[in-house]
C-alpha cells in the first residue's frame, strides 16, 4: 500500500489532534489521499476475507463479469477508512461511530489504482441527552485518480465537543 498525504480546499481550521464537533461544520468539503491499491494487495485481502474469482484469481477474473481482477468492495472500504482516520476524524474528540448508512460501490477498483476522499460534512447535530457530543453524519465519496467516485456511504461519528 502506497499512501500519500495530500489535503485540499476546504481543510480544517484546526488539526486532527485539536479537533472537535464544533469544527465540523455541515456543507464543508474535505478531501484527502491518496492511496495506491495493488495486485498483491488485492489478492491478500481477497483471498483472506472475500474469495469469489474476480477478487482471487487473476486468470479467472479474465473471463469473469469485471474482465480482469478487481478489488473486494470491503477492502475499498477498509482503505476509505484509513484516509478517514488519518486525515478527517478527530484523534481527541472521537467517540466511536453508531453505524453507516447507504453504502455503494459503485465502479470497480483495479490494481494500480489510487483512491482518495472527499468527504462532506451533511449534518452536525449536538446531543439533548448528553451536552458533551454531538453526532456528525458525513457523505464520504470514494475517488480513483481518473476522479471517477467507486464508492460512496454515509458515516455517523459522536464527536466530543469542544470544553470552554
């Protein structure tokens, strides 16, 4: 896995490390990456967890659906989750995740190709129940390096808010 840091328009007033529910403000655009996925990734992570042919064997992915072999959805999503908490959830606020919603792949991912995020904070809502978090629902969009989006899913993080 080859990973690249990169940060775009829209960044964080404040970093990772000093970030909390107030600074996710609903409408801003994040986006981060990128992460290279290779062959040999894909057939480890495939042959461990998702073992249909177009994730497994190469020359059977040949002749399958996808003409070639192609990426598990669910290590596309465990590499969407590695730029998200490197780079858009909070290392000091966050309090776990209740779940996702609406998760699709959308294209296929191949070895060589390169995945970022861009991830848009839809809804920030501070708790009644307990005024020290908040929950913030994000659209996270996966992008390969033609900006084609292969995947996309709502997150749901309770955040800590910030202590005046």
């Amino acid at each position: 896995m080859t990973t690249t840091s990169v940060t775009t328009a829209g960044d964080f007033a404040n970093p990772i490390d000093d970030r909390y529910f107030e600074d996710y403000v609903p409408g801003s655009v994040h986006e981060y990456g990128s992460i290279t996925v290779t062959e040999e990734e894909i057939l480890e992570f495939s042959r461990r967890f998702d073992t249909q042919s177009f994730h497994t064997d190469p020359v059977a992915a040949e002749r399958g659906p996808f003409k070639g072999l192609i990426a598990s959805g669910w290590h596309t999503t465990a590499v969407m989750m590695r730029l998200y908490a490197d780079h858009y959830l909070s290392k000091v606020a966050s309090l776990a995740s209740p779940g996702i919603d609406e998760l699709r792949w959308l294209q296929p991912v191949r070895p060589g190709d390169a995945l970022s995020i861009r991830a848009t904070v839809k809804q920030a809502l501070a708790s009644r129940s307990k005024p020290d978090r908040g929950l913030v629902h994000t659209l996270v969009e996966v992008l390969n390096q033609r900006e084609e989006v292969v995947m996309t899913l709502t997150v749901m993080n309770m955040l800590r808010r910030r202590q005046e």
